[in-house]
C-alpha cells in the first residue's frame, strides 16, 4: 500500500476557474458539490441543488454545521433577489435574570444554555416549497445514503474532527456531553481517507424530508430535543420549537464602484462589510498589495467592527437603522477617522432616522448564496442521542449586559456571524459568493470583492489571494503567503502584525459569477476541500 500524508503540501499548488453552462456548485466538501450536480441533472434547479449540498453538508463536513444548527441564504429567482433569515430565537425560559442566577456573567460557550432554535431544517423546507422544483426526499437522497452508507472523511474535515475532539476530551466532561463522544468520537476521530457512517443521523434526516421538516419542529425528534437540552439544564422547550417561523427577508445593499453588493440584514453582521464597502469606496486603489491598501481595508473594518458589535441586535431591538448605518454622510464622517497610523476606533453615533457555505446556479438564471453553521465547529457539544443532530451554540453571541441591544430575551435572535453574499450591476445579477468563518467573514467579503471589483482577479485568483484578519485592538494576523514588505509596513504603522499558520483561520469561500452570454465561472477555497463542479 502507498503511504502518505494527506495533510502535508509541501509545494505551491494553482486551481484554475471552472467554466460551465448548464449548472454549477461551489462548496468546501467534493461529494456535497457532486450532490448538488446530481441533482441539477436530475431536473432540479438551483434551489434544489443548494437544498442537496446543503443536508449533504450536514454528513460531510459535521465539523462546521449540522442539522441543529443556522441557516441563511440570498436567492435570485424570478428576476429578483429573495433573502431567507432560517436563525432561531432564544428559549422562551432564556433570559439575562436567568443567566445571571446561575452564575454566568458572559455566555457560555458550550452545554445546553447557547442552545438556540436551530433554524436550518426549516431552511431547506422553505427554500424546497417557494422555489423549489424537487421534493425533499428527492434532494436530500445523497445526504441520507452517505449518511447510511459511509464515506471516506476528506482531509481538512479530519483535520477539523481531530482537533475539536482533542478539545472537548479537556472542555466537555460533564455527563450530557456523552453523546458527542458516542456520535462523533468514540474511540477517536476519524483520519482522512476513513469511512465513517450515521445510521441515526440518516433516520433524522429521512425524517425530515419525509414530514417537510415538520417533525423537527413539533413530533417526536422535537420531543427528543427539548428533553435533550431541558435534561441537562437548559432552557429550549418542544414549545420553542413548535412556534418556530422562518423569515423572508428584504436583502440589504450598498453600491461599490458600479455593483450592488448584497447581504441579509441584521441581526446578521453582513451590514460590518457593507460599512466597510462604503467607507473604502471614498479612497482610490491601484495596487493590491501595497500596504497603504491593506492599511485601509483594516482600518475601515474595525471602524465598521466598532459600530456592528454596537448596534446589531434583533432587528426589533436595534436602535440604530440601518439606513442611518449605511448612509452617505455617516461614511464621510467615519472615513475622516482613518489616518495614517493603526487606531482604536469606538462606535459612532449616527444620525437617528467563524460553518460551511455554497453556491449554486442553473441555467435558468436561478442562482443560490447559503451559508449554515453550528457556530464554533460542532457547536454547544450537545448531541441529541440516537439523532446525530449536534446542537449550535449561536446563543453565545448574545450579551448579557441589560444595557445592550443585543442582550438575551426571550424569543429574541442573537447578533449573527454568518452572512451569504451576492453581487449584481445595473439589477442584472453577477452571482453569489461568501467567504465562512465566524468573524472572519465581513473581512473575507471586503477583501473577495475589491480582488474582484477594484483589482480584476478572476473568481480563483479573488480565493488564492492572501488574506488578513483583524483578531482585537491593533492585532491583525495574516497569511504566510503575503509579502514580507506587507508585514513590516503594516508594523511601521502601527499595527501589531501577526504570521498566522493555521491556514482555516482565515475563512474557507465560493465563488460563482455569471456572464452576459449565461456562462457561469466559479472558483472554490484552496485553503480546505473545496470543489466548484459544473455542467
């Protein structure tokens, strides 16, 4: 037998742009793309195709999402950009009085109390019944038999697996996180090129496609939930569940140099990148890696970090518009703010008026942004036993201080990281694209669309590019691919510059644009399995 190490990649390595006409995925894991294809053949649009590599994704990729997790999505359908919120409210019990007599000060990060409603189930089945062409157990058949059968874990996703399991064998040591370890890690984590199956993780998800989701959501697996996480202290009740509603949602823009750069509103943070967007668009770029560039990219987006980590909240909670957030004078106020050196920016005050993500698109014109997450890899640790639903950890994003906007309450939706994005110009669209990965991902939509709008890479070369990553105050951590003399400038100005070697620190993207004439091009993320199929 060969012998080698599916982790080591000694030598620089180059992807081309795949081209397409008749369909295309773009997704971090090969076999969830090639689910999506498949079902593109099949008679399937799209919104099909994402709704296939999406519940596969579930199976292939368990490391950043699952099936009792978040999800969100832009689609363009119908000449028109839809936006889908699928994240979920906090426990009806859920509230900072709560937290607080238990002790907590901040919330936790694992166990039952971040356990929100898990969204993406009913994701899939809003997204399958108003554009859908295909029944759920049509387009969520890969996801069941790999799920059933097995399938040989590919590198990064081991990579991932072993880490998160070297973590909660130190953090996760009370009795109801078992079931994590009896689903995911009973001996160890899988290697890559391993085989590992579910069989009661296929069950769930034959479930699912069977009732439309309903089950989830008011029959027997919500039962299994809300004992699950009530059994062990939490909050989350089979009523919780039951209530639970998806939300459409209007898409949120801003005009970068001629394109209209979408995300969803809050309370997700895509509205970070679009204040970013704005404030970039009053300087004029030539050269990407100059460090007068990177300086302003970093600086415009802890300016826009100051203000998201402010004022988003449940859009019923904020107290700032988002008009107010995104309009022309408040980034002329705020541009004035970046100057020459690193700063600490604070929030301003307007005037009052790190999951797995894809793309797809058909030859109709339907193109789908979606990004779903257990937040911080598998989530809370708490696996529902005899499910293999591992349950998110979103309610960590709230605040517990009674002051803020963002603070938990009952039925109330978490400050979001994740955020799909999308791209027209002059109401034609140019596709979707997303850059995952918690904090990551308002910086990875800046910098993927000025690669793309102000230095003309190619949807690849736009993935290959290094990236950087402002962590807190002045430290920025970037890849070692960038340039020495991008190192030693941004320290020369004041920035505490960081080589970061974990190369899944800086967000994991998909890229799918269209051409005038219906071709599609796509580009996938080098920095971890990712696959762009097209047909």
């Amino acid at each position: 037998m060969l012998s080698f190490d599916a982790q080591n990649y000694p030598y620089p390595s180059r992807r081309n742009v795949v081209y397409a006409r008749r369909g295309m995925v773009a997704t971090s894991q090969p076999l969830a793309a090639q689910a999506g294809l498949q079902v593109l053949q099949a008679g399937g649009n799209a919104i099909d195709a994402a709704v296939a590599t999406a519940a596969a994704l579930t199976v292939l990729e368990p490391t950043a999402n699952g099936i009792g997790g978040d999800a969100f999505a832009l689609v363009w359908h119908g000449g028109k950009l839809h936006g889908l919120n699928a994240s979920g409210p906090a426990a009806a019990a859920s509230t900072q009085q709560s937290l607080a007599q238990l002790g907590h000060k901040t919330m936790p990060k694992y166990g039952p109390l971040p356990v929100t409603v898990p969204g993406t189930p009913a994701a899939w089945a809003a997204l399958a019944q108003r554009f859908g062409r295909l029944p759920l157990t049509q387009s969520m058949a890969a996801a069941i038999g790999y799920a059933r059968d097995g399938y040989a874990v590919s590198p990064s996703v081991a990579y991932a697996w072993q880490q998160a399991t070297k973590l909660f064998r130190t953090e996760l040591t009370a009795p109801h996180f078992k079931p994590w370890f009896d689903t995911f890690a009973p001996e160890r984590a899988p290697n890559a090129g391993e085989v590992w199956r579910s069989a009661a993780h296929a069950d769930t998800l034959q479930s699912i496609a069977e009732s439309g989701a309903a089950s989830f959501y008011r029959g027997a697996l919500a039962e299994r939930i809300a004992a699950c996480v009530q059994g062990a202290g939490g909050h989350l009740s089979a009523a919780d569940l039951a209530a639970y509603q998806v939300e459409w949602v209007d898409p949120i823009s801003v005009n970068y140099r001629g394109f209209d750069v979408w995300e969803i509103p809050p309370s997700g943070h895509g509205l970070v990148a679009l204040i970013a967007l704005n404030l970039l668009q009053g300087f004029d770029f030539s050269e990407r890696d100059s460090v007068l560039t990177h300086h302003r990219q970093i600086e415009a987006l802890k300016l826009a970090f100051a203000d998201g980590l402010a004022h988003i909240a449940d859009p019923k909670h904020m107290r700032v518009s988002v008009a107010d957030l995104l309009s022309q004078a408040y980034a002329d106020e705020r541009r004035a703010l970046i100057g020459e050196s690193a700063s600490l920016p604070l929030p301003g005050t307007p005037a009052r008026g790190g999951t797995v993500y894809l793309s797809t698109a058909d030859a109709e014109g339907n193109m789908v942004s979606l990004i779903q997450s257990n937040y911080m890899g598998f989530g809370s640790g708490m696996v529902v036993p005899g499910t293999g639903i591992a349950l998110h950890n979103r309610g960590n994003n709230f605040s517990l201080d009674a002051a803020h906007p963002n603070c938990i309450a009952p039925g109330k939706r978490p400050y979001h990281t994740i955020i799909p994005g999308f791209m027209t110009r002059g109401g034609v669209p140019v596709g979707p694209f997303g850059v995952m990965g918690g904090f990551m991902q308002p910086q990875g939509h800046v910098q993927v669309v000025m690669n793309t709008v102000d230095f003309h890479l190619n949807p690849q070369a736009a993935l290959d590019a290094p990236r950087w990553e402002w962590e807190s105050g002045r430290l920025v951590n970037i890849e070692r691919s960038t340039g020495e003399h991008l190192f030693r400038g941004l320290a020369a100005r004041g920035h505490d510059v960081n080589w970061q070697n974990n190369r899944l620190a800086f967000g994991r993207g998909q890229i799918i644009w269209r051409d005038q004439a219906g071709v599609m091009c796509g580009g996938t993320e080098p920095r971890t399995d990712g696959a762009v199929v097209g047909w």
